[in-house]
C-alpha cells in the first residue's frame, strides 16, 4: 500500500458519514438497560438504610452511564491511528497511574487493597484503564515487530516481561484477578498475532505456576481458595459472601421469585449491586434471565471478534488486535464475574462488565466500545474507498 493510497483511504474516512454498527450499538443498549434494572433492584434497601434515597445508587449509575457513552461517542471521533502512534506514551501513563495508585495520600485503600486513585471527590480505579492501555501497546508491538515475534523467543519475552511487571504492579495493590485477566488477554493477542504455540506454551505454564505460587505462599490468597471450595464449611464468616450467592442462585430454579423479590440482596448478600448482581439476577429472573444474559455477552464477544476478522481482512492489522483484545478481554471478565458468583473459581473483586454498579469499569468499558464501533467504521470506509478504486469506479 502506497503513501498516496494511505493518505486517500485517511481523507475519505474523514469525508465518509460515520458508520455504525447496529449489532454492537443494540447489545450494548440490552446490557446497560439489564445493568440499570438490576443495579436498582439489588441496591434499594441498602440505598435506602444507608443514604436515605433508595434511588441513590440508580441514580449515579445513570448518570455514569451517559458520561460513558459520551466518552464513548468522543472516541469515536478518534482516528485509531493516533491510538497506535501514540502507544508507547499511553503505555508509560499506564505504568505511572499504577505506580501513584501505590503512593500513600494519592491512592485510597478500600477493604485493604490500595486500587483507587482519589480526584476530587471522586475515586477512579486505574486498574480498569492501565489493562486497556497496557493492551494497546502489545497490540502495536505485534504490529511492529510482527517477523520478530513469529520467529524467535525473545520477540515473545518483550511483551510478556511488559506484562509481567504491569501484573506485579497490580499484585502490589492487591489486584489477583486484573493481573490475571490482563495476561491471559495478552497471552491471546500475541499467539493470534503469530507468536510459536511452543514459545506460549512455555510462557504461559510459566505465568500460571508463578499465580499458583503466589496465590499458596500468601495466607489470605491460600484462605480464599479454601473458602472458594468448601464455602459451607465456614458460612458465617469466610464463606459468608459465596454461601449467600449459592443460595440466591438456587433460589432462582427456571423463572425466579420474580424482578424486585429477591431476598438475599436484603442485607445478606454483602456487595450485591457491585461484585454479586449476578447473583441477584439469577435469582430474581431464574435461569431463563441467566441464560440471556450470558447469551448477550456471548454475541458481543462473537461481534467483536467479527469486527476484528473484517479488520484483518482490510488489512489493518493494528485495529484487528485492538478488537480482538477487547473481545477477549470482555469474555474473560465475563467469565471470571459470573464464575465467582456460582462458585466455580475463587472470589475476586471484578465487576460484571456493563451491568454491575462501578464508574471506572463502566467508563472504560464503554470507551472501549466506541474505539471498537471506529474501527468498524475505518474497515466500511476502507471497503468503500477500495471500491471507489477498481476500474470504472468514481474518485
């Protein structure tokens, strides 16, 4: 592709109306309006024992809710171009919020863990930004240094010594499961980008026993674990929190006890608006309401894999990587939420992307959807200048 080529495929994405993907655009709309009704459902007694508004919670999460599809709809606006060329400085301001997070006075410790960056009167989390930063530069790597990472180890052990260190930075905090989700994300994108299945292999059985080690040589990590697998054994104290989501899940059977009915957010399931709405869905909508949750999500993660196939396909590499890692990234997240909320993994602090009450994960994740509806606009607009270039075509 020449330099004419790229600088008229730019101008005619500039000239071209903007083109919007309606799948992604109505699979984000589904789950913000299920995030909106479950937040109120799961939060009003405890908004209204402990604010006095039983809306206070709905509230701010609409209000977050339009400012994320604001920043959403600014990103739009962002050629993705400037996301590559810029990704080394957007990598460090990555590095550097983890760092300040750790800063006593500058990062604020919520049930000690030190994640949150205090602004104003606000605290935002830099973990849900730095993992999107941080993924923006592997996804550049890959497209600058791609023969170095097909053909040799050190091309891989680049990026995975990058992700190393931002992981640790996280574990500083604490954060198990962001530095988890943020590798396996990591480790995708570089093995789709053409890094050896032997190279990986070794990396990632590598990565997985350093969390193995960690998690049995931290007493509270190794507890945690226990508890993750025999809940019941302590139900009143370490298992408390799982037990009650167990038992909110089971009490939903096929339909549940119907919207607004459920009875553990009343005080017995502790965080049940943030971490466990989940639980608060299953048991208020059964498995019927679980079952198309989990099949939104599903289609989102398959579009934006879609998108990114169709990027690979226009021949821009960069916005390939970048859709698929936020693919991956939503599926994994996904997966981690609601495998906690059934027992299935150890319980972490991450949040149900667009459903569970939380304005950094809902500011992010929103924004991450606008960089994805550009790129499906940059690969409909190359599509129609390759068209306009064939012979016979207008210029």
């Amino acid at each position: 592709m020449t330099v004419a080529t790229m600088s008229y495929g730019v101008r005619a994405r500039e000239r071209m109306p903007f083109a919007w993907d309606p799948i992604t655009v109505g699979l984000t709309a589904a789950l913000l309006l299920v995030g909106l009704i479950m937040v109120t459902s799961a939060s009003m007694s405890i908004a209204a024992r402990n604010m006095g508004d039983p809306f206070y919670f709905l509230e701010r999460q609409f209000i977050f809710t339009m400012a994320g599809l604001l920043l959403a709809w600014v990103v739009t606006r962002v050629p993705v171009q400037l996301w590559d060329k810029y990704s080394l400085a957007l990598l460090l301001i990555a590095l550097l919020l983890l760092t300040l997070v750790l800063i006593p006075g500058l990062g604020a410790r919520v049930n000690g863990a030190r994640r949150w960056l205090r602004i104003g009167v606000l605290n935002f989390q830099v973990s849900e930004l730095a993992k999107v930063l941080v993924l923006t530069w592997v996804c550049s790597y890959c497209v600058r240094k791609r023969a170095e990472l097909e053909s040799t180890l050190p091309g891989l052990v680049k990026p995975v010594s990058l992700l190393a260190l931002t992981g640790l930075l996280l574990l500083i905090e604490p954060d198990f499961g962001a530095a988890t989700v943020l590798f396996a994300t990591g480790f995708a994108v570089l093995f789709v980008a053409g890094a050896r299945l032997r190279y990986v292999a070794l990396l990632v059985s590598a990565a997985v026993l350093v969390f193995v080690l960690l998690a049995l040589a931290s007493p509270y990590r190794l507890k945690r674990l226990l508890i993750f697998l025999h809940p019941f054994d302590d139900p009143f104290n370490g298992g408390f929190q799982l037990a009650q989501s167990l038992i909110a899940i089971g009490r939903g059977a096929w339909f549940g006890v119907g919207l607004g009915s459920s009875v553990q957010k009343l005080f017995y399931l502790p965080e049940a608006h943030t971490d466990f709405v989940f639980a608060v869905l299953a048991e208020e909508l059964g498995l019927v309401g679980v079952l198309g949750v989990i099949a939104l999500f599903v289609a989102l993660v398959w579009r934006a894999f879609g998108i990114s196939r169709m990027a690979a396909q226009a021949g821009l590499r960069f916005q390939a990587y970048l859709a698929m890692a936020f693919g991956v990234w939503l599926g994994l997240q996904a997966i981690v939420n609601i495998g906690v909320n059934m027992g299935v993994l150890p319980t972490k602090g991450l949040t149900l992307p667009l459903l569970s009450y939380g304005r950094s994960s809902l500011l992010v994740c929103l924004a991450w959807l606008g960089a994805l509806l550009r790129i499906y606009h940059e690969v409909k607009c190359s599509s129609r200048s390759a068209v306009t270039r064939l012979p016979g075509g207008t210029r």
